[in-house]
C-alpha cells in the first residue's frame, strides 16, 4: 500500500496551485542550498575529527 503515480501526481497538481509555476523553482533553489549548506556543516564536523584521530596515531606512534 504505497503511494502510486495517480496519488504523486495529485499531490504536484495541489501544489501548483498553491504556490504557482513561479514560487516553484525559487523554493527548489532555496531547498538546494539549504542542502548543500547542510552537507558542507557536515564535512566541517568530520574533517576535524579526522584530524586529530590522524594526529593522535601519529602521538602514539612516537612514544613507541
């Protein structure tokens, strides 16, 4: 019992009415950069991660 072609379809016609052929692709632009915001936070929390667990191996290999 998923969602079918008739229901997607039903769905984009009530939101074309709604917001207007206009409003779509500004709010599918703001939809993008917000994504790409968000994946860019993300990789900004990992790389410093990863660079002291790089750093820290590297501490640990010296005192060997």
């Amino acid at each position: 019992m998923g969602i079918g072609f008739q229901e997607i379809l039903v769905i984009a016609l009530i939101i074309l009415l709604l917001f207007g052929g206009k409003k779509i692709p500004e709010l599918m632009k703001g939809l993008g950069k917000g994504v790409k915001s968000f994946k860019d936070g993300m990789r900004e929390i990992d790389e410093p991660a990863a660079e002291e667990k790089d750093k820290a191996s590297s501490d640990a290999g010296e005192e060997k």
